[in-house]
C-alpha cells in the first residue's frame, strides 16, 4: 500500500511536471511569434522609407522616417541580443581523467546506471555547488541542446567522501534524464535575450526625438519583460518539482538515509564555506592570506554548524519529504578516494591558489581555526544583520486617474532588482536588507517613457522602513516620473 501511495505521489509529480513545461514552451512560442511580428513591423517601416526615397510621389505620411529609424533601431538591437553568449563563469577550470581518475569513475558509474551518455566536458570550481548546465544559443529557442557539462565544486569534493558526491552526481544526472536543461536553455536564452532591452542604460531619455525613433523598441521591451515575469513564475515552480524528482532518482540508487546526510552535509559545507571566505577577507584586509582555505574548512566544521534560520526553505523540504533524518555511518564506514585524489592532484593550487600574489604574510591553519572558533558568533551575528532591516514597499492600486495604459518597471535597491512595479495593479513588495544607506531607482524598457528620482534612506539595525510610490506624468518630457511619495522607519524597540 505504501508503495503504491508513492507511485501515485510520483506520477502526480510526473503530471505536474509535463503541465508546467507545457505551458513554458508555450510562452517561448509566443516570444518567438512576437519577435517576428516586431522584425517584420521594424522591416516594413524601413521598406516604407525606402519606397518614399525611390518613389518621392508616394502619399506615405512623413512620420514614416521616424518609425523606420525606430525599425532600425529595434533590428539592431534583436540582431545583438541573439548572438551575445554568456562566457563561462570565473573560476571554471576544466579538468581531465588523469587530475581525477576516481572522480571520473564515479561519473562512468552514475552516467551507466541511469543509461545517460557522458558529458562533454568537466569542470572543477572553487565553490561549495555542483551542477549539470549548457551553453545555450539561440537554436536553443527551437530544438534542445545536444552537449551538456557538469561542475563540481572542491568545496563538495575536498569535504564530501565517496558516497556523498556519488548522491550529488546522481542528482545532477537526475535533471539530465528529466531532460530539464532542455526547457531550461529555451528559458535562459529568452532571459537573456530580453535583459538587454529590460535593463536599458539610461533611465531617462534626452528629447522626444530619441523617444519616437525608440518606440519600437520600448513596445517589444514591454512585450518580453511581460513573457519574462510568465516565464519566471512557472519556471521556478517546474525547477522546484524537478529538485524534488531529482532527489528520488538519487535516492533510488544511493538510498535515502545516505541522501539525506548528504542533504545535510551540503548545506553545513556551504555555510562554512562562507564563514572561511568571510574570515579569509578580514585577513586579506590585515595584510595576512590563509595558508590553505580547503583544510580550514575541514577544521572549521568540527565546531561549526548553521542555525535553521539560516537554511533555505526549499533544502529544509527536500530533507523533511526524504522522511525522519537518521544518523549515517561513523567516519571509518567510508571511503575518501575522490577527496585524496583531489588534494593530491594539484588542481587546488590551480584553480584556487590560498596566496595568489605571493606577498602576503601566511596564516597556518591552526591559528587561523582557533581565530574562528571567536569568530563563529561573530559571524552568525554577522549574517542576522546582513538581513535585520524589513523593506516595505508600497504602491496603491491605481493611485492616480492616469495612466490609462499599463505601466510596469523593475525597482532597484542598491541597482539590484527587488521586484516589478505596475502603475494600474499596484504593490506591496516586502523584503530584507542591511543596515546602512540605500538607494532605490527604478528600471525600464529601454531606458524610455519612465523616469526616476533616484531616493536615499537610511536604515539602522531592526528598523522598519517603509516607502510609499507615487507618480506623475511631464507632459514637456512625455513621460511618467516615478518618485518616493514618503518615507517611514520605525526603529527596534529595546
């Protein structure tokens, strides 16, 4: 019975699963139905001109030039975005069998038993993460990606024995057989596609001149910044389900038990990993560089472990829905030959060298642990008031009788986006910030129709700070400014 319960909760996933990339795929068609009906607007404006300079006796409207500079404009822009391509992130090094034979024999092993072919290319990173990702095109709009890679981190591989990175490696593989990098290449490409005309350089324009002959190109940066947000909804739902059916394919080959230490394990490398990189910068700050950040994070995890508080909710999920959390095997029940074969590789000194300028004063690695066993609660306090201050950000529903039109833009704190705004809709966005100054602008389209009075505010530790949105249109600009109507902070009571 209880196994039959699971095959119905699977394939109820399954269902949900199919639903979703259903409906993103959907969504890309209709970005790629728009961007052709823009590229065939933005042609026929150009054509239109040329016909009025071949044949002046045509009755064409003398606006034309402007829409067929706009065409131009807008065509320039589509040709750029679609063959820019995102180089791979720093610190990506890419690794062969002979720096890591176990670790490759682990990759046969997983890619074998769940019937995938190999990746085209592995990489190591300095970080605590592992992935399986593409290099996405703009063929990508259209048909899947036929060559995929996988990252791992020696955060992961220099604290994780065999077992957990065997977990970590069905996982990723798991997202390769749900074939869930398809639908995520498509989703990327049209993500970045449209940045380039969401995240406009300028916030205001100049004269009406750029305005008119930039239209075309505020209307399709209106139209991908609505596919956008459709897209994101649905896409972190299907991200999510898709974690969660990644999860059973590893623990359907490695075991539950052993996932979930795994689980565990992964979210306390990850914290110390930022506490290590957190007292390695102090150091750097004192004219001192860590002797060797990978043994410091093995000693720092024998005193330091993270606060629940501190766990993301969706990797607190995946652990509880894995059923109760039991005690793994006792250090000498396991197998550490992929973390030997790393530390005696050399790809540590490589990739992430501990004293890269070669100036420094060296900290041991004792003396740096017995340092952060002070400094743990420090930096536990450190991370609370990274998010103490609560930001309210409101905006009433049709505020005002104008705009007749809707009016959406990204609101910026510190130039990193927060949130959307909608002028008819309104909002109420609700986040966690520093103490310190910040500054809140906005972001539009193309830069065009939308201004902004860029706002600084003050927020002190466990204050409340709330920012009324208000709004008006400048008919001399012919455009709406956006601006902080008030401003409210209610400190922490003692």
């Amino acid at each position: 019975m209880k196994g039959r319960q699971m095959t119905g909760h699977q394939m109820s996933g399954k269902d949900k699963i199919i639903d979703l990339k259903k409906s993103i795929r959907l969504e890309v068609v209709k970005f790629i139905a728009g961007c052709i009906l823009f590229a065939l607007m933005a042609a026929c404006t150009i054509i239109s001109a040329v016909l009025l300079v071949l044949n002046p006796g045509l009755d064409f409207p003398h606006g034309i030039w402007i829409l067929a500079v706009g065409g131009v404009v807008l065509l320039w822009e589509m040709g750029r975005a679609f063959w820019v391509r995102s180089p791979l992130p720093e610190g990506y090094a890419a690794v062969s069998r002979a720096d890591c034979p176990p670790l490759f024999s682990l990759i046969d092993e997983v890619a074998e038993n769940l019937g995938v072919k190999l990746p085209e290319q592995i990489y190591v990173c300095p970080d605590a993460s592992a992935a399986v990702f593409v290099m996405p095109g703009i063929q990508n709009l259209i048909r899947a990606p036929e060559d995929r890679y996988l990252v791992v981190g020696l955060g992961f591989l220099t604290q994780m024995d065999d077992e957990e990175i065997k977990s970590v490696l069905y996982h990723e593989f798991g997202h390769y057989v749900q074939a869930a990098t398809d639908d995520s290449a498509s989703v990327y490409v049209v993500g970045q596609f449209s940045r380039s005309f969401i995240s406009g350089d300028k916030n205001e324009v100049s004269n009406i001149w750029q305005m008119n002959t930039c239209n075309q190109k505020l209307l399709f940066g209106y139209f991908a910044l609505w596919i956008c947000r459709n897209i994101r909804r649905k896409y972190s739902e299907l991200s999510r389900q898709m974690e969660y059916d990644a999860d059973d394919i590893a623990a359907g080959h490695v075991g539950r038990e052993i996932l979930q230490r795994t689980l565990v394990h992964a979210a306390c490398i990850r914290y110390n990993f930022g506490m290590v990189r957190w007292g390695m910068k102090k150091l750097e700050a004192a004219g001192l560089c860590l002797e060797d950040f990978y043994q410091a994070l093995s000693a720092v995890a024998g005193f330091s472990r993270p606060r629940m508080a501190f766990l993301k909710h969706g990797v607190i999920r995946r652990i509880e829905r894995l059923g109760p959390l039991e005690v793994g095997p006792t250090a000498s029940s396991v197998s550490w030959t992929v973390r030997d074969a790393v530390l005696g590789s050399g790809l540590i000194s490589r990739i992430f060298p501990s004293c890269p300028d070669g100036g420094d004063t060296v900290l041991p690695v004792p003396e740096f642990v017995r340092w952060m066993e002070e400094g743990a609660d420090i930096y536990c306090r450190h991370l609370q008031r990274m998010r103490s201050v609560k930001l309210e950000i409101h905006l009433d529903r049709r505020k005002h009788f104008l705009p007749l039109a809707e009016g959406i833009y990204d609101i910026l704190i510190d130039g990193r986006s927060v949130g959307t705004g909608n002028f008819m809709k309104g909002y109420d966005i609700r986040k966690r910030i520093s103490p310190g100054t910040h500054q809140l602008t906005v972001r539009v389209p193309g830069g065009i129709g939308i201004a902004c009075d860029p706002f600084m505010f003050e927020a002190c530790d466990g204050d409340t700070c709330r920012l009324d949105m208000d709004y008006r249109y400048e008919f001399k600009g012919t455009r709406y400014r956006v601006f902080v109507g008030s401003f409210s902070r209610t400190a922490l009571r003692s």
